[in-house]
C-alpha cells in the first residue's frame, strides 16, 4: 500500500467513526424507511409499528428501532408459522375494536393494549421488542446506557460512583476496593 493510498483509507476510516459517534448512522437508518417485509403484509408491519411504539415508548426514538423490531417479528414469523398465525390473528384483534388500531389516538392505543396485555399475542411482540429494541447499541445512546461494562472489567470501575447528583460520601462511608 503507498502512503496516498494509506491517508485515504486512514481518512475514511475517520470520517466513518465520526459519523458513527455524532448520530448520523442513526439518521440514515431512519432514512432508509421500513424494512422490507417477507411475511407479514403492509398494514401488519404498520400496526405493530404503532403497537411497539406504545409498548416501550420514547419520543427521544425515531422509527428506525422500532422497524428493526418489526423486521424481527417478521423474521419470526417466516421461521415458525404458528407466530405468523399468532402475529395476523392478534392484529386482526386489535383491528375488530371499530377501526384500526393505527386509527386510533395514543391514549385510545394504550387502552387497547391494556386490554390485550396478558395474551400470547402480546407476550410474542413484546418479548421480541424487549431483547431487540434494548440490545440495539444506537438506542444505548440515545437513552444514555454507556453499554456493557465488563470489557471495562466491571461496574466497580466503570459507572459504580458516576453520581453526579449527588454529593460524595465522606471517606469513611465505604471502604476502599480492593
């Protein structure tokens, strides 16, 4: 490799860390809209869009996670057909209320959800959203989660004694680690 081809590639591998760190990664995912969906149909994307949204919300949250959630739902739904049938007869549950659930206001939304919150529907989406929203790392950003710390060797010297609002303990409050 010579050295100009050396400085471009050092170049972009920079200029893609920076973008990465300042958000605009998760700008162009949001950008790039709803994922293609294999199994479920449009509407159906649609709706449990609306439903995780409602499930774990944040307004400090673009679409973008919320769509990777349904894109695992519906990967989910392509692997096993019994969560297909799960997914349609559960959306089209939410649906038989009088109009459809994306219809409805968020406070009309959350009721309805309510209602269903102890079914195998529920339970099915919301144990997808859990692990996929929760393990997304740009979510961890967004929502201040500084990520795992064990590659830091532990909590005890990364984020243990981050409390900025509160004062410090006297010295004699703790013993010193170890």
């Amino acid at each position: 490799m010579r050295r100009r081809e050396f400085l471009k590639a050092g170049a972009l591998v920079v200029a893609g860390t920076a973008a990465a760190a300042s958000g605009v990664a998760t700008i162009a995912d949001a950008a790039a809209g709803k994922p293609e969906l294999t199994t479920l149909r449009p509407h159906q994307g649609e709706t449990l869009l609306a439903m995780t949204r409602r499930i774990f919300p944040h307004k400090q949250l673009d679409d973008a996670p919320y769509w990777n959630v349904v894109r695992d739902i519906d990967t989910a739904a392509k692997s096993d057909s019994s969560v297909a049938k799960l997914i349609a007869e559960g959306i089209e549950s939410l649906d038989a209320q009088g109009r459809r659930f994306i219809e409805l206001a968020e406070k009309e939304q959350t009721i309805a959800l309510k209602r269903i919150e102890t079914t195998a529907f529920f339970q099915k989406v919301r144990s997808i959203e859990l692990q996929t929203l929760y393990s997304d790392p740009s979510v961890w950003k967004v929502l201040g989660y500084q990520g795992p710390a064990y590659k830091y060797g532990g909590y005890i010297h990364r984020g243990f004694d981050d409390l900025a609002w509160l004062p410090n303990p006297p010295e004699s409050a703790s013993p010193k680690p170890a």
